[in-house]
C-alpha cells in the first residue's frame, strides 16, 4: 500500500499488504513477520500471509462471480465481495415466507 508513492508501513515498521487471511500456509510461527516490501508478491509461489498456521486457509477474500434468480436476484450481478453474499441471501430469506 502507498501514500504518494512511497509505501505505508505497519506498527511494525513493515509493509504490509491490503489483503490478508485468518489462516492457511503462510502463517510463521517461529519466525518474525516476513517484509512483504522485500518480497516478489507477484511470485507464482507466494504465499500471502496469514494470522493462524494451517496448510491451507480455509476461506479466501476474493471477488467472487455470483449470478442469482429469485428474491433479491437484482443484487447479484457479475462480481461481487463475496461476504456481500450473506447479506443478500439473508435479505432474501427474509423476504420469502415458508408456506
């Protein structure tokens, strides 16, 4: 991340990048925070960092591609912040009544 060209630094004087996850692969747990200003994050093999070690993380922060038909369906176009999903669906849910 920068601000007018020069990099933004966490509290621990590192870079840090806008997207992080709770767990997967690249969690360190003998070894201090990696500087991902003094890593190629653009490797085929990099592993974005992660707070809990396991070998694989367990939910990702991507967009997602969403197509949707029904209630609510009008809020489900093309690419969407996947968390944006819950609330649309419960939105839904609410709407519908069970019979």
């Amino acid at each position: 991340m920068t601000n007018g060209g020069q990099a933004l630094k966490a509290k621990d004087g590192k870079g840090y990048t806008t997207l992080g996850y709770a767990n997967g692969p690249g969690a360190t747990i003998d070894t201090p925070r990696a500087d991902p200003l003094q890593t190629d994050t653009t490797a085929l093999d990099y592993r974005q960092q992660a707070l809990v070690p396991l070998g694989s993380e367990t939910h990702g922060g991507d967009d997602v591609l969403a197509r949707a038909s029904g209630p609510m369906a009008h809020l489900v176009k093309g690419t969407i912040e996947q968390h944006s999903l819950y609330y649309i669906m419960r939105e839904a849910l609410a709407g519908s009544s069970a019979e």
